[in-house]
C-alpha cells in the first residue's frame, strides 16, 4: 500500500520535470502562427506625434527556424523594423531589434535588445537591456522588453525603468489580415 502511495505522489512529479521549458512552449506558440499576419492596437503609451498613434500596426510573423524567428513591425509605409528571437542552446532567447533605411542598408540604430535571463513561461518572456544596447543607446541601458503570447493574442511591450516610459502594441491573433510586402532589408 506505501509503495502504490509513494508511486502516485512520484508519477505526477516526473510528469511535470519532463515538461518542455517556458522558453520552448513559447517558441513553439510563435512558430505556429509562422507565415500569419495580424492586426496591432497600441494599448499603452501612444500619444499624438509618435510615429505610431493613428497607423496601421500589423505584425508578420514572417520566418521560423529551429533557432530563429523573424517577426517584421510594420507601422504604416514604414518597413523598418523587425523583431529577431534567436534561441540558444541553452532555451534562452535573444531579441534583437533589426532595423533598416528604405535602401534596405542598416539603420545607424539597430540590433539592439537583451537575452532573456531565464527560460520563463510558455506564455511571457523578458527580455532586459544588454550592453550593446547599453553603449550603443544609454538612455536605453535600463529597458526592458517583454513579449506575451497566448491563443488570442501576442503583445509587444517595453518600459524603462526608473522612468515613466512604457510602450505596449497588442496584436489579435484570432484575425488574420492580409501579409504586407517584404520589409526592408529582405527579399520576397
């Protein structure tokens, strides 16, 4: 009778330590929207003049390998940007901001962002500022960007600590919308 106790308290256990870490149950939710597109509301810091409020926000989810998605941020005409999450060995992800001119040369602003300093959850990791970020932007040496997903929808967000600074763009993933054109830098 212990033994057959003992084995129900176990099993659970050893069910749960074979789960797949955050960071790969959340890739594995992105890489299922792969090739989608879809429709983004700014939810928290948009205000008038900022290059975002009162544009069109779609999001691509535009290329998924084993240990890279690409995911273009579209905001109006400009193609600029693009999220890059490149996973590491060790189920870590890297964001990493790609953006580029119209001449599809690189930005003299781009490829910053963080890793994120543990595997996380299935459904939000972040992403903390890294020192390239840091000597490349020092205002942005505090930044912390987090990414949300779940079955309706996937969130971008960034605040800077120690001030008043939070941006965040919801995507609804339940509608498709039309893909745009490749944005800049790429090729269809």
């Amino acid at each position: 009778m212990k033994k057959i106790l003992l084995m129900l308290l176990v099993l659970p256990l050893q069910l749960l330590a074979q789960e797949p870490p955050g960071s790969v149950q959340f890739w594995d939710t992105l890489k299922n929207h792969c090739g989608k597109s879809y429709l983004g509301e700014i939810i928290a810091g948009g205000k008038e003049g900022d290059g975002f409020t009162g544009e069109k926000l779609v999001m691509h989810i535009r290329a998924c390998d084993a240990n890279e998605i690409r995911i273009p941020f579209f905001v109006g005409e400009d193609k600029s940007r693009t999220w890059v999450l490149t996973k590491g060995a060790n189920n870590l992800i890297l964001l990493k901001h790609d953006h580029r001119k119209p001449d599809d040369s690189d930005d003299d602003v781009t490829q910053y962002g963080g890793l994120s300093p543990n595997t996380g959850r299935a459904d939000i990791q972040f992403f903390p500022a890294d020192q390239f970020t840091a000597d490349l932007l020092a205002h942005a040496a505090n930044n912390v960007w987090w990414i949300t997903v779940d079955d309706t929808s996937f969130t971008y967000n960034l605040r800077r600590i120690g001030t008043d600074r939070l941006f965040s763009v919801k995507f609804d993933l339940t509608k498709e919308v039309e893909t745009p054109s490749a944005p800049w830098g790429t090729e269809d």
